[in-house]
C-alpha cells in the first residue's frame, strides 16, 4: 500500500470521509504535512484512535447510536460519530440525568472502566421528592440493600446529605438507574440526578452541552 493510500485510510478511520474521497482530498492538495503535522484544510488532524472525550451531558438526550429523538452523539462533531474504531459511551446516563458522560474509541479501555472488576466510583448530586429520613446512609452504605428484580445486594456506597431534600451519592458500580432504584427502595423519589465525578475525574467548568478532549495525563489517570 502506497503512502498516499494508507493516509487516506488513516483519515477515513477519523471520520472525515471514505477512502476514496481522502484519495481525492490528498490529490487535490487539502491534506499537507507529515508525521505528525499533517493538516486537513489547514487545521490539525482530530485525535488519534484512543481519544477520550468528557461531555457535560444535559437532560433530554439519550446515550444510544440508534434511539430515536435527540442523542448525545448529536453534541459531538460529525466526524466523531463516523470514527472507525467507533467511538461509545462509557456507560450510561438514562436520559433525564445530567452531568460528567465519557466517550472513547478505545475498546480495551472501555471495557476495563465499565467492568465491575474495577471498582470505578461515581459522585452523583440527587434531589429528593421527599425530606431524607436519617436512615438511608446506613442502608446504603450496608451492603445489604437488594434492588427490585435482582438477588445479588448492592455493594456499599456513601450517602453525604446536603440539604432536607438533597444528597451525594458515590458509588463503585453501575447498575441500570441504580442511583433511583437505591432511594426508591429507600421509600424516596428522585427528582433530578446530576453525575459530577467519575473516578479521578471531575466536571469542572463545562457548561451543559459542552465537551472537551482529556489530555494524555487524565487519560493516564483512567487507565490506572
């Protein structure tokens, strides 16, 4: 495979169209450079495979490539979606929960944070329909709190309460809506649900909507 063809491959894995029309974009003179200079239009190449991506994930839009309505992929740049290796979520939030979403098109690093083996904690900010009754810290720091539908108790977690109606809640799994499910069967209703960390990661001042690539060391700090 010649260089002209396997920089075109290298670019359609980018997403930044087919290899044919990358064949065409280097013969028309928009892609200049080499090694890790090359520029598309002038600007520089989006990340190499094994990027991460923080989003700070507004309510409304759901976590799928497929689901109909508005998609968290939809906030991302096109050329995002067309990745090849494809770029996921890192977990998921339900779509009404706001807050710290990663993507990677890393397989082997998105397997390891979403596995239970790793012990992945997660700091979500819930508010309550209903005043907090002294008991839910016990509960769920227990052990012994078995959701509806399954045999195996949640693993501990810490409650922190922040208001009458308000708690912190940080967890080392990821079970489907556990975050609700926990307080439903602590006799709550959650009202709204903000994810604000993800191990060492926090959200800092990224508006709803918004995101941002980590760099080298936070992505370091990820793979442990």
């Amino acid at each position: 495979m010649n260089d002209t063809r396997k920089l075109a491959k290298y670019l359609a894995g980018l997403g930044y169209g087919s290899r044919k029309e990358m064949e065409a974009a280097i013969a028309r003179g928009r892609v200049k450079g080499w090694g890790e200079d090359v520029r598309f239009d002038g600007e520089p190449l989006d990340p190499a495979p094994g990027m991460v991506v923080m989003m700070h994930k507004p309510a409304g839009f759901t976590c799928s490539h497929a689901d109909q309505g508005r998609l968290v992929y939809d906030l991302l740049p096109p050329r995002y979606v067309k990745r090849d290796p494809k770029l996921s979520s890192i977990g998921r939030l339900d779509a009404e929960t706001t807050g710290l979403l990663l993507f990677t098109d890393d397989g082997a690093l998105l397997h390891r944070l979403i596995s239970p083996k790793s012990q992945m904690t997660k700091v979500y900010e819930a508010r309550l329909a209903r005043p907090l009754e002294g008991h839910e810290a016990t509960l769920f720091a227990s052990g012994t709190l078995t959701l509806r539908g399954e045999d195996k108790p949640c693993l501990p977690a810490m409650l922190e309460v922040t208001g009458e109606r308000s708690a912190r809640l940080t967890l080392t799994e990821g079970r489907y809506h556990q975050v609700r499910r926990m307080f439903a069967a602590a006799g709550n209703h959650v009202e709204a649900l903000h994810r604000s960390a993800f191990g060492p990661l926090q959200l800092g001042a990224l508006a709803p909507g918004e995101w941002r690539l980590l760099t080298p060391g936070e992505v370091s700090l990820l793979s442990g």
